[in-house]
C-alpha cells in the first residue's frame, strides 16, 4: 500500500485536542492499512518517530433521509504515540 494512500484526515476534536498535549495524535486511515503501515505513512509525512499505534474500527451511524434509514460507512481511526519531544504542526495551529 503507498503511504501517501493510508492517511485520509486528521481527526480534530476535543478529547483528540486533549490528547495531542500528551504527545497523541488521531487520524483517521485507510480501512485496510496495519499499525506498521500507519506508522511508517506519520513518520514520513511529518518528519516524527512514532512510539506506538492504537486502531479501532468506528461504526456508521444510522441517518434518516426522509422515511428511509440509511447506514453511513463505517471507517477506521488511528491514535498514534509520538516519540517525546516530537510534535505535528498541523495539530499546533488548529
């Protein structure tokens, strides 16, 4: 898989903002990427070394639209532990 395919966003939330004080940044991936190949994609695109990765599959949520449930897709998210001292800018400014 090419790396430049595995990152799609940066998650920005508040417990993610929280987190990312501690040197923890949250992404969401390609479904199909493993831990290694997320890793390797934070550590070439940002310049960082990567300690540690955690993944989890998030459920879609059921959206009506008009009288018909309709399923979003489900995606994964990745929290990624970086090395101390480290930090992405991207998370820095936001």
């Amino acid at each position: 898989m090419s790396l430049a395919k595995v990152l799609r966003r940066p998650v920005v939330t508040e417990k993610s903002t929280i987190q990312s004080e501690q040197g923890r940044y949250v992404f969401e991936v390609d479904p199909s990427a493993s831990k290694h190949d997320i890793a390797k994609a934070v550590e070439w695109a940002f310049n960082v070394k990567v300690v540690k990765v955690n993944t989890m599959t998030v459920p879609g949520k059921v959206k009506r639209y008009g009288r018909r449930p309709s399923k979003q897709p489900d995606w994964k998210k990745a929290i990624v532990l970086l090395q101390s001292g480290d930090s992405i800018q991207l998370f820095e400014g936001a």
